[in-house]
C-alpha cells in the first residue's frame, strides 16, 4: 500500500472518530426530513391541484370555499382607530406576510384527516375556522408636506397640503401576535418637505404561530414533545399548495 492510500484512510478513521458521536442525530434528522416529505407529497399535495381544470367537481368547490373563507378571516375583525373595518388598510400593504392562507385551512384540513379520519368538507372548514380570524389594528397617519417656491423676484412662498392614511399597529393573526412601531421623520428634498410617521420595527408578542401550536395540541392532540416537529409538517404544506 502507498504511502497516499495510507495517508487517505487515516483520515477516513479520523473522520469517522469525530462523525460517530453525532450518527444517531444525523439519522434521527434525515428520517424526520424523509418522513415530513413522504406525509406532504402522500397525502397533502395529492389532495390540491392549482389547476381547478383538472380537480373533480368537489374537490375544486371545497378549494374555492377555502378561498373565501381565508379573505373572511382576515377582514372580519379589523379596526382603525376603535372603528370597525372590513377592510386591509396599511398603507405598505404590511398585512401581507401576516395573513391566513387559504392553504394553511386546507392544510389543516388534510391533518385532520390523516390523524382522525374526519372528511374534508365546509362543515370540518368552518371549525377549523373558528381558531384563526385575524385581528388587524389601525391608527390614522396624516402626511404633511410643504412647498417652498420662488417667483421672478425671488420672493419665497410657502404651500402646505396633507393626506391621509392608515398604518398597521397591530396584528394577531396565524402567524403570531405583532406590533409596529414608528417615528415621525422629516425629510427635505427639492424645496419639499414632507412629515410622516416612518415604520422602525415589528414586535412579535409571545411565540410565533402561537394559535396554530394550540390547535395542534387542543383539538389534534399532538404530544408537546412532537408540536414543532407537527407544525413543520402543515406549514411546509401549506406553502407547497399555495
């Protein structure tokens, strides 16, 4: 044997003395990822098509319930300023990231399923939507600007106009519970001014998707020790049929 095939498998018995701790995890991981796939694509990603062309009848119906349903969710109980809206009113569009799919229903749905049996249908639609409507909170933001201009002479005049909007302050929806924060800035660029309240940071009250962890483990029993492992599983979901 050459002294490079000696020198190889020397560091082959290194590396495998170093690895040999860690194999049982590595497994451990590689079957939960083989295994959250084999749930997604087996069951989930079977049951919803994108093209309703292609669905049966009911299936395709069930879909555009869940839909319907979602948009219900995130507008039934929004408010600005105490005022109750229907409406999704930030003015970035802030709401974006933080509301209820119609996918994450479906999703949920098809967990049902495969843990207890129950038929994907509205009325398994509309319990499941009990636990996820969304709570948007609002705050109105006025805009001021001002223009500075000259005439021939070069005497100054002032103009000032303001508008109106809303900003998002608020939020508790699937994905977790959220404040924003703001400061009024101004900001001078060719002879304007403008104030306004300017968006800093975004606040995540207590955990992250922290209704659906509950629904996992109050209506689906899922063991504390397996919520993460669970909630992985509906997500991953969630995103591959939307």
């Amino acid at each position: 044997m050459s002294m490079m095939d000696k020198s190889k498998n020397k560091m082959k018995k290194i590396a495998f003395k170093i690895l040999k701790p860690f194999i049982p995890f590595i497994v451990i991981i590689l079957g939960l990822f083989f295994a959250i796939c084999s749930i997604i694509d087996g069951i989930f990603i079977q049951e919803v098509q994108t093209d309703e062309s292609s669905m049966p009848e009911a299936q395709a119906k069930l879909r555009t319930q869940c839909i319907e349903k979602a948009e219900y969710l995130n507008t039934c109980h929004n408010y600005k300023n105490d005022e109750l809206t229907k409406y999704l009113l930030d003015i970035d569009n802030r709401e974006n990231d933080k509301e209820v799919q119609w996918s994450h229903l479906y999703a949920i749905m098809a967990f049902h399923n495969m843990t207890n049996g129950r038929p994907l249908n509205e009325d398994l639609l509309n319990e499941v939507a009990k636990s996820f409507e969304s709570t948007f909170k609002y705050e109105k933001m006025t805009v001021k600007i001002e223009t500075t201009t000259k005439d021939k002479d070069g005497k100054e005049s002032k103009s000032t106009k303001e508008e109106t909007g809303y900003v998002l302050v608020e939020s508790d929806t699937i994905m977790g519970h959220y404040k924003y924060n703001y400061e009024e800035r101004t900001v001078e660029k060719n002879n304007t001014k403008t104030t306004k309240k300017v968006f800093t940071n975004e606040e995540l009250i207590g955990e992250q998707y922290e209704r659906l962890k509950k629904y996992l483990k109050d209506k689906l029993h899922v063991k504390k020790e397996d919520i993460e492992t669970n909630l992985q599983i509906v997500l991953q979901a969630a995103n591959r049929i939307l």
